[in-house]
C-alpha cells in the first residue's frame, strides 16, 4: 500500500470532514451491492448511518485514510473498557490494494498514541464470514470472546 501510496494521510473524523466519510461509505454500499444484489446490508447500512448522526454523542471516534485529497477508507470505533477500544466500522475502497490493512494498521497507531492504557482492539464479530475470519484471525488475536444471547424470560414460574 504505502509503496502505491506514498503520500497517503490519515486524519480524525470531525464535524467538518464526517460528511465526506459518509459520502465515501454510501459510495462502498452502493458497489457492494452491485457486486452482490443479494446481499443483506440494511441493518448495517441503518447502524452506520445512525452511527454518523450521533457520531459525537456516541463517543465515536475514527478516521480518513486519504491520497491526494481522496478518501480510501474510513474507519470508527468508540472506548469500550480502560483497556479495550472497539472497532465498530471498517470500510476501503475494494480497488485499493491494501486499503484495509492500511487503516486497520493507522487507527491501531492513532489509538495507541491517543490512549496509552489501551492493550485490546475488539475487532467485533466475523458473523462466519470465512474471508472475514480468515482476516480477523490473521492478526493473532490475543483471545477471543465467547458471544451469548440472552432473553426475558416471560413466564416467572420457569426458573
């Protein structure tokens, strides 16, 4: 990447640049789902709009990985524990070869600068996607969280 690159950038999500990031992202959707009419994008879709909407009262932080002014990912997470930040958005534009492990690599650096006391990133769920997988485990995770549903139970005679 940094050789096809050499002046990329990355600079934070703000007030005066988020629209661009959404632009960029709207931009990911509408090829994905060229590429892929089948797809199941919409709950996604609705979380990282609501995600740009509130993006200052969630607490979300994130950034732009640019070349010459155009943007090539963007991605976004929030504080999730002391010691862990959540990755919650990674999106790169499919035709820049290493645009995903350039940002992923950049927000790991921008966070480590910005929070010291961080040790984890929680690269959140794979959903079973192997290609997704394959990527999440290539960075040898330190361990992996066991994720559990859990309901009401509606009836208080079952114990």
């Amino acid at each position: 990447f940094q050789a096809m690159h050499p002046n990329y950038r990355i600079q934070p999500i703000t007030e005066e640049n988020i629209a661009l990031a959404k632009e960029m992202v709207d931009a990911w959707y509408t090829n994905r789902q060229q590429t892929d009419p089948d797809g199941d994008y919409l709950l996604e879709i609705r979380a990282l709009n609501r995600a740009f909407a509130h993006y200052g009262a969630l607490g979300m932080e994130g950034i732009l990985l640019t070349d010459e002014d155009e943007i090539l990912a963007v991605t976004m997470g929030s504080p999730m524990q002391a010691d862990t930040f959540d990755i919650h958005f990674e999106k790169a534009r499919e035709d820049v070869d290493g645009a995903y492990a350039a940002v992923n690599c950049e927000f790991a650096r921008y966070l480590r600068l910005k929070y010291p006391n961080v040790k984890y990133l929680n690269r959140e769920d794979d959903l079973g996607i192997p290609g997704l997988r394959k990527a999440k485990l290539s960075y040898h995770p330190d361990h992996l969280a066991e994720k559990y549903w859990a309901r009401l139970w509606e009836d208080e005679d079952v114990c």
